[in-house]
C-alpha cells in the first residue's frame, strides 16, 4: 500500500492533475470567450454557423454530418483563439524575455553538434576547437 501511496503523491502526478484542471477551466474560458465574442461577429456576417441540421439519408440509413461540420466549424474558431490570444503572445514574451540570455552553448564547425561555449574540444568528434571567448569579432 506504501508503493500506491508513493505514486498517488509524486510531484508528476500532481503536476499533471493540475493541469488537467486548469485546462479544464481553460477550454471553458475558451469556449465562453467563442461564444460569447467570435460567433455573433461571424453571425453578422454571414449567419450563424450552425449546421447541425444538414443530414443525408441512405438507404433509409441518416448520416447527420452537419453536426461535424458545426464541430469542425467550433473547432476551427476555437484554434484560432487559443494561437492568437495565447500561443503567440506567449511566445513573443520568451522571446523578449530571453533576449538578455548569454549563450551556453554553440555549434561545433565540424560535426555541427551543440557543445558548451567555453570548449575546446568536441565532445562528439573530439575536434580541437577554439574557445568562444578567444573567437576574433
């Protein structure tokens, strides 16, 4: 029972259970915003993108792909939230936020691997190399 109590309590799993409620909480804040914002702006437009009605029946058999159609629709305006409210503003600040940051590593000119800036050799193909700060600007 030890070992079960150990796994429950791992900080992965707790940082993985946050997460999910987070994202939880942020697909409903998403959904919202979409609702709320996006879809009657697209509604006056070009009307509301609801297609949940178009069907076609085959042989007596009813395939409704209006709903997926309304899905893909939902999920289409919903991407384009989350990149351009979220992912790329985010990105935009790490970038700003490491712009500051000294290099640790470089590449080296022979093998092209990523070794620390300070080496003098490669610790992949063992070329002599010469250090980052003797490197003439």
């Amino acid at each position: 029972m030890s070992g079960f109590k150990k796994f429950l309590f791992r900080g992965n799993l707790v940082d993985l259970a946050v997460a999910f409620v987070v994202g939880a909480a942020f697909a409903g804040l998403v959904k919202d915003f979409a609702n709320s914002f996006i879809t009657p702006l697209i509604a006056l437009l070009g009307g509301k993108p609801d297609y949940t009605r178009l069907a076609v029946t085959i042989n007596g058999t009813t395939f409704p792909y209006g709903v997926f159609v309304t899905s893909a629709i939902a999920f289409t305006i919903t991407a384009a939230i989350v990149y351009f409210l979220v992912v790329l503003p985010t990105a935009k600040l790490i970038e700003r936020m490491d712009r500051g940051k000294e290099a640790t590593e470089r590449e080296c000119p022979q093998c092209l691997s990523d070794i620390p800036v300070k080496a003098s050799r490669c610790r992949y193909c063992t070329s002599e190399i010469v250090p980052a700060t003797e490197v003439p600007y």
